[in-house]
DNA sequence: CTTCGACCTGTCACTACTGACATGTCGAAA
DNA sequence: TTTCGACATGTCAGTAGTGACAGGTCGAAG
C-alpha cells in the first residue's frame, strides 16, 4: 500500500487507464493505440508510458493480469483504476488548454510588417483549410460501427472538424482586419 | 560568448523578447504583463521568468539597460533579440496545440452511463457560453486605440470569441448525438 | 538454419514548468 | 517614526514530457 497517490490532475495516468479499459495490453500495446487514436489529443513517449505503467501498477490501479513471450507483460485496469477513470470523468473539472503558441505570435505580429503579418494569417487559413480536408477525408474512412472507441471519437473528428473551419475563418476575418489598419493608415 | 544557443521552438523566450519590445522592463514588470495579458495565450511563473531572463541575457539577445532600487535590473531587448523574435515570427512555422485534455475525456465517455455522458457535454457548452460572455464584456472594456498589444490583441480576443462559439455549438450537437444513440438503442 | 523485422522492456539526460520558500528594500500613510 | 504593502530578486525540489540509447527475443520467410 503506497500512502502517496500520484499528483491529481495528470491526464497521461487517464489515458492509459481509459486504454486499458477496452482490454488488457502490453505497453507495447497501448504505444500503438497511442499512435493510432490519441495521437492528436493525448500523445505519449515510450519512455513515458513504461514509466506510467510502473507507477500505476505500484498505486493498485492496474495490475501484470499475464506474462508473455519477450518479456510481455500484459496490464489489466483494476476495480480501484475503473473507479479512478470514472471519478476523473465525472467529477474532475476538465482543464482548459492554457497555451497557445498561434496565438502567441499574433500578440507580436506588430513587429513585422503589415504584409508579413498578413502572411502569416493567411498561412494560418491555409493550413486550416488543409487539416479539414484530411479530416474530412478521415471521416469517411472511420467504420461508423467498428470499436467503441469509434462511437465517442467521431465527437473528438466533429470537434476539429469544427475547429479548423473556425481557424479558417478567424484567419481569413484577421488578414481582413490587417489589410483594413493598414488602408485607414495610409 | 556562449557557444550553444539554447533549443529553438521554445515559446517563454519568444513571449519574453515580444514583451520587452515595448519597451525595457524589469521581472517584476514583465510578471505583470504576463498575468495581464498573456495569461491565457502563454503564462509564466516568477521563477521561470526569472531564470529565462537570466539566459536571455547570456545569451546576448537582452541586456541590463539600468539598475534601480531594490535590486531591480531592468532588462532591454538587444538587435540580437529583436532579429531572433522576427525570424520566430516569420519564418519558424508555429507548432499545433496537440493535447486537449477535454477532447481526450471525450475519447473515454463510454465508461460512464450515457445520461453522465451527456451531463458532460452540456457542462462543456455551459463553460463556453460563459466564457463567451466574459469575453464580450471584455471586447467592450477594452480601449479601441490603446497601446499596439491591444491592435493585434482584438484578433486574439476574436480568436478566443469564436472559439467558445465553436465549443458551446459542438458540445450542444455533440451532448444531442448522445441522446439520439441512446434512443436508437433502446 | 539463418536472418531479419516486429515485438518488447527498460534507462538516461535534458528541458519546461509549477508552487513554495527565502530574503530583502523602498516609500507613503498613519 | 514606524509600519506595511508593493516592489524586487532569487533558489529549490518535484513533476511532466522528449529523444536517444541499450538490450533482448520470437517467428516466419527464404
């Protein structure tokens, strides 16, 4: 029994628990799954998740359930580890992004000049307008009924489906506005 | 001459460089604008301005323009500096936000009961929707012609305006769906 | 029967960031 | 003239995250 759990808060501990719940896995395992669901939400290093493993297995959250060839060791998410997950779910208040490098530089696009801070925008609402048409293109790949994971992860495809066409048109509104300060100067 | 400058792609260095182009300024100062106005966009702690504006200065890109009472040394942006924030904002692309820790709780709704699910994603549009109050009433607080971090501040503060729009409505549609799969398995 | 790619775990040094602690000084109001 | 709040700098231990290094094994195709 560890008297200390781990700092509240930390998603990677949730992400690999919420992996866990769709079947026991190695950490070789869950690396995939990282790669190939969270990636763009969540991601995790090797080095990271191993060390995860270990220290959720310390605190009883999940446990070695068996034992492969090369060493495998397959985690399985405990009762004590379901009840955390749920109780990050419903009861901890998510926390909001709190950095933005995009916008970061717009606060400094006044250090260059009009034209490039133009530029800049209009990159912005290319490369928006790139991610929707991958993403797009991903929506009609995804079998609407393979996995559960499917089920909630066409909310997360929705929701940068959303966000990239926002960025495409603050992007194109903000180059606008640029465009705009500069003629009231002249 | 300190032979290795410091990674690149680092943002606390381009934030501190941006600040103290208008103007030099202390740690002090500089805490102050970043509560301010960076708070949402990338904030600082004391101690890790602190220590950035220490590298900063060994590595040439500021300097100690003046020293005050209490200690206070006031820091100036050299031609260094000011030449390695423009090639920040114009020619190193910016890197995409990769973690969201309410998208990731997204991924992992299934675990929890399907009403949960959708209390959830209505707290998430009732977050928005207050954000997005907040934000307008700061749109009209904030002085039109007011120093040049609040020109290229309004796109920013447009940004975060849609942002919440985008939130609310995806988390409305999104808490919808969940109560059309609910029906279409009962 | 070899060999090679996929499988599999682990460690290390380093950077970024956080919150707390430590330590003082100046100036104005009481 | 005291005292207190704002000014001001710094350090430290700890967590999170990254990329590289290191080492080893199984299974199938040639």
């Amino acid at each position: 029994m560890s008297m200390m759990n781990y700092a509240a808060g930390v998603s990677l501990k949730h992400a690999t628990l919420g992996l866990l719940t769709y079947g026991p896995a190695s950490g070789y395992d869950l690396l995939q799954k990282f790669r190939e669901s969270l990636a763009n939400v969540w991601p995790a290093t090797q080095s990271q998740l191993y060390g995860e493993l270990g220290k959720l297995a310390a605190a009883g959250l999940v446990t070695v359930a068996a034992e492969g060839p090369r060493g495998r060791k397959e985690y399985a998410i405990t009762p004590e580890g379901s009840a955390e997950l749920r109780h990050w779910l419903g009861e901890v208040p998510p926390a909001p992004n709190r950095r933005s490098e995009m916008l970061l530089r717009v606060f400094f696009l006044g250090m260059l000049t009009p034209e490039q801070a133009r530029e800049y925008l209009d990159d912005r609402a290319t490369v928006a307008a790139e991610l929707q048409a991958e993403l797009r293109e991903l929506a009609t790949t995804v079998d609407p009924d393979s996995g559960p994971l499917a089920v909630y992860g066409r909310l997360a495809l929705e929701w940068a489906l959303r966000f990239s066409v926002m960025q495409e048109e603050w992007a194109t509104w903000a180059a606008d506005e640029v465009r705009r300060a500069q003629e009231g100067v002249e």
